[in-house]
C-alpha cells in the first residue's frame, strides 16, 4: 500500500529535477537516480513482474536512446558554430499559456534522466533475478 503512494510522488519528484536541473542543482543524473528510487520500490514490492508492468521497455534500448539524445543535443551547438555541448533554445509563443523556450541543456539531461534510469533498471533486472 505504501509503494502505491511513494512510487508517483518519487516520479513527479524526479520529473521536477529533472525540468529545473539546468537552473539549480539537480538535473537528469539526479532526476534519474530518484526515478530508479521508485523502480526499485516497485520491483521490492510487486517483483519482477510489477517491475515489468511499470517499465515496459527494454532497459538497455533505453540506455542506447538516452545515449544517442545526450549526444544529438551536443551535436546541435556543432551545427549552429559552437563547441559541442553548447547549449541553444527555441522560443514559442502558444496562446494559453504564453511563452515556452525549450533549451538542448533540457534535451541533453533528459539524455541522462534515461540513461541512469535504463542503467540502474538493467541492474535490478539482473541482480533480482533468480539464478536457477
């Protein structure tokens, strides 16, 4: 019953870190790290198959894809006649709620959210399994 109310509220938090990450301490490493909170939460819980439930993907997919979008964001300050890492954003004006900017710092933490995320997944899947 516990791991019904801990597990969304651990995600929401780690979502939170992760969107504030570029402004304050945080960031995907963190957000990631309290995402994989809750995943082990869920795998002590309701077991391998609860884990499996709440993370359907392959872990490892995961890594590759949060791989390869940490390294596109870096790629971006490339294309525009930076450095690799350098950050920019895009600006939009939507009617409701005004303006959004969206940054490849965001792009490259959410990189890192799912890498560590896929990482420590990958671990609990390994390391819970029975080894008959």
């Amino acid at each position: 019953a516990g791991a019904q109310t801990m597990v969304p509220t651990l995600m929401l938090f780690s979502v939170y870190l992760l969107v504030v990450g570029h402004d304050v301490p945080g960031g995907g490493f963190a957000g990631g790290l309290i995402a994989s909170a809750a995943l082990l939460l869920v795998f002590l819980a309701f077991g391998r198959r609860g884990l499996r439930r709440a993370f359907p993907i392959d872990p490892e997919t995961a890594m590759g894809f949060g791989l390869a979008l940490a390294i596109a964001a870096g790629v971006v300050g490339l294309v525009f006649g930076g450095t690799f890492l350098t950050y920019e954003y895009a600006e939009w004006t939507v009617p409701v709620i005004g303006d959004i900017k969206v940054s490849t710092l965001l792009v490259f933490d959410l990189g890192v959210y799912i890498v560590v995320v896929g990482l420590v997944t990958t671990g609990i899947f390994r390391l819970g399994s029975d080894p008959s």
